[in-house]
C-alpha cells in the first residue's frame, strides 16, 4: 500500500507552495490535481503565462502523479530528464526568496517518489540527500520560515521505504526533532479552515495507519475531520483505513464511491483493493474479477505478482484445482519483485512443495479477521500432521497469530516461543515476527523481555519482510528510548 501513501504525501507536499501567491490559474491547476482530473490540470497549465517556480513544481506534480497513477514505464523514461530541465529553469530565477531552493528540495522529493515506485532504490535516497542538504541551507537562510518544516515528516514517510543498506546514504541526523515540529504543523493546519486543510488530514491519517502503527487513531482522525468529505482520495483513505482494521463492507462501500470516468485520471489500485477485501471475505469469485480488472488495465508491475498469487489462493480455495494451476504458473512470469507482497509472491511460487492448504487458508482466515474460525482448523491438526520442516514452522505461527488477534494472548505467547525453537535462524519471516509480537505484547508487562525479543528481530537476515519487521522494531525501540 505504500503507493497510495506515496500519491497522497505527493499532494501533501504542494502546502508548502500555500503562501507563494498562485495565480488564480494555478490555483485552478492545484485543486484539478487534488481531484485527480490530470488532463484537466494539464489545460490549465498551458495557459499560464507567467513563468514562476510554482508553475514548475506543478508541472512537476502533474507527471509525477500520472506515473504513480499508471506505472507507465515510458512515463518514467521520460521523467529524468524533465526533471533536470525543470531544476535547471528554477535555478535561473530570483534567489533571493525562501522559496527558491524549497521548490528544488521538493521536486527532488517528488522524484524519489517515482524512483522509488521503480525500484530504483539508489537514486531514490540520492534524492532525499539532495533535497535534505537543500533544506538544511534554507533553514540557515531564513530560519523563521515555517515551510521548511513540513518536508521533514515526508523524509520520515520515506525512511520506511527505502531499505537501511541505503541509510548510511540519506544520513538524516537530528530528524527527530524537525519531525515533532512538523506533526504540530500537521496539526495546525487540520485544525484550521485553511484549503489545505484537508491534504493534511489525509497525511495525518496515513501517518497514523503506516508509520506510527496506530490504526484507532487513523480512524479517530476521520471521524473528527472527513466524515463528510467525498473527494476522490479522501474516499481513497477511508477505504484504506476501514481495510487496515478489517471493516471489509465499509472498506467496499468507499471504493464503490470512487467514479470512473473520463473526466478522473484511471486509479486501479481500486480494483486492487476491492480484490482484497473481497478475497478476505471470502468472496472468491468477486476477487478474481477485480483482480484480473487490475492485472489488465495497470500498466506498471507493483503489485502483479501479488494479484496473481491472491488469483491462484482464491481458486485453490474454491476447489479448482485447473485454473489455481495456471494461475501458479503465472506468477513468476508476470510483474516483477518491486513490493514486499510481490517478493512473497515470488517465493511462494518457488516453494516445492507447496505449504500445506491448511496453512493457506488458514492465513486468509486470520488476515481477514476470523479468528474463531482459523482456530477451529488448525485444532484438526498438530505439527505430526505435516512432512515439511517450514509447514511445522508455519503451523505454530499461525496459531500464535490467530490466538493473538483473537486476543487468547497467554496462548498466543506459547506458540511464538515455538515458532522460534523449530525456526532457529532458517531464512522464513516466521521467527522474526514472533519476536517482534512478543516485543509488543512485553511492553505492558516487562519491559527487558521485550527490549529483547525487539534486538531479536533484528538478528534475522534474508527473509521478505526484513525491511519492514526491523523498521517497525527500530521505532519501537527509538521510542522506548524515551
């Protein structure tokens, strides 16, 4: 889902540019763009006369928003080099104003978007640095100028994204601090009855839902602030958060509020949405239509692999034994490793054997929130039930995972001490998220056990989740610092 956060943290970013004085055409311009009418924004964009920066950074906006939208590779070709030409036109304006280097430093933000949507994970965390160190000079230069606070929560959206062996070069010291100040900026502006009030209630809700773990306050937020707002990436968000906290109808009923027509750039994250929630509701047949809706009409490859493994699970699990076959045999020809589901995807396909059907529908079962129900399967069985060292592995975390949603905790820590026995230090994500579990679950009731199961997590190399399971640690840790 980080697509979706990079898309909405795009627009985000185009507060910082409130009090440059638009124009009443590139006014027009912005509030097309938040719509999400591309071809619309693009008319008024010709018809701008006055040269500025901000016609620049809107221009920018414009592309980076359709390559997010489509994934169009030919897009992105094309996008280095007008990004270039693009700096190279600021740079020849008047310096002496606070928004001469910010515009640089956010459209080098803009770009390690896309870089990043392309797996070009290198060039995304050059341009993090580059626009860390153009900020840095703007802060020294205009100290009281309170826009260039806000770009420091977007670089800390992003540090969850771009993998650590790439950290060392971002070097973001001393974010802590910048990120604090911009949360209360963030706060401010959702308060007030400014235009852009409302991109920032969406960030703030994304940053709640995907960096801050806290899925009860990404749903406080929009009941305080976008109960009753029907734009097109507010639906978007509240689809998201109803999803993350596995309110599947009400997740559908939003998406089914997002039109598609002419007038609106395609978004076919929707398709891939509504799969999900129809996957985990076990609606099989419904998830394979939206499914393939996507396949057909994304251009990129985020999210392919994973689309035609959840095909193939949603087959499997309807008892056709033909059609989950093909769609096995798809996965690795389609899409590419660009997204973790997508690396999963991967390594499923080149499991011989398959994992046991029990253990996958029982996954669907727990991810989709029926607890009681995966519980009652896995009962039927115990770990003498299957040959396969990885299925024994597996068969204990999705009891401890199972017991643990379904809050039977003291149950739930049994299986996890199992799971990590049997898994010692194989190459499966199984063993590194008990750890993290019972990190989580110590927290209340001792915290030196669960200082250590967090450094645990840390210890586990060459799984598919290592990136976001030692993210998700390293914050715990941060903030038991404290």
């Amino acid at each position: 889902m980080k697509i979706i956060i990079i898309l909405v943290f795009s627009l985000i970013h185009s507060m910082a540019f409130a009090q440059t004085g638009f124009s009443e055409n590139l006014k027009n311009v912005y509030q097309e763009l938040w719509e999400m009418r591309l071809e619309s924004s693009k008319f008024y964009l010709k018809n701008e006369k006055n040269a500025s920066s901000s016609q620049i950074y809107l221009e920018n906006l414009a592309q980076v928003f359709e390559i997010l939208a489509t994934g169009d590779p030919k897009l992105y070709a094309t996008y280095q080099e007008n990004e270039d030409q693009r700096l190279k036109k600021i740079k020849k304006m008047d310096k002496n104003n606070p928004y001469f280097l910010l515009s640089q430093a956010e459209i080098l933000v803009q770009g390690a978007f896309v870089h990043l949507l392309f797996a070009e994970q290198y060039q995304a965390a050059n341009h993090l640095r580059k626009s860390y160190d153009l900020l840095e000079k703007n802060i020294k230069l205009y100290p009281d100028f309170a826009e260039n606070q806000k770009i420091f929560a977007g670089l800390q959206i992003m540090l969850q994204a771009v993998p650590s062996q790439y950290h060392w070069l971002i070097g973001l010291f001393g974010l802590k601090g910048n990120y604090e100040k911009a949360w209360e900026n963030l706060e401010k502006i959702s308060e007030s009855q400014s235009l852009y009030a409302l991109e920032t209630q969406l960030f703030s809700v994304l940053l709640q839902l995907y960096v801050l773990q806290n899925p009860q306050k990404a749903v406080d937020i929009c009941e305080k602030y976008l109960k009753n707002s029907d734009n097109r990436l507010a639906n978007f968000v509240k689809a998201l958060v109803n999803f993350k906290n596995l309110e599947f109808e009400k997740a559908l009923f939003f998406l089914n509020k997002i039109e598609e027509n002419s007038s609106y750039q395609s978004f076919f994250y929707v398709n891939y949405l509504k799969a999900e929630c129809h996957l985990l509701s076990e609606n099989y047949l419904a998830a394979i239509k939206e499914y393939a809706i996507f396949l057909e009409n994304y251009a990129g490859n985020p999210y392919k692999k994973d689309a035609v493994y959840k095909t193939f699970l949603a087959y499997i699990m309807l008892g056709d034994s033909k059609n989950s076959l093909i769609y096995l045999q798809k996965i690795q020809k389609t899409g590419a490793e660009l997204s973790i589901p997508d690396r999963y995807a991967e390594k499923f396909a080149n499991y011989k054997p398959l994992p046991h059907f029990i253990l996958m529908k029982v996954r669907l079962l727990t991810d989709g929130g029926k607890f009681a129900k995966a519980i009652h399967f896995l009962d039927q069985y115990s770990e003498k039930d299957f040959d396969l060292l990885r299925d024994k592995i597996e068969f204990h975390y999705r009891k401890a995972r199972a017991f643990h949603e379904g809050g039977q905790v003291e149950k739930a820590i049994d299986f996890y001490e199992k799971t990590i026995a049997l898994n010692q230090k194989k190459a499966y994500y199984f063993a590194a998220n008990s750890c993290l579990q019972l990190g989580k679950i110590y927290e209340k009731i001792d915290l030196k056990k669960a200082i250590n199961y967090y450094e645990k997590v840390l210890e586990y190399d060459d799984h598919e989740y290592k990136n976001t399971l030692d993210g998700q640690t390293k914050m715990a840790l941060k903030r038991l610092e404290k």
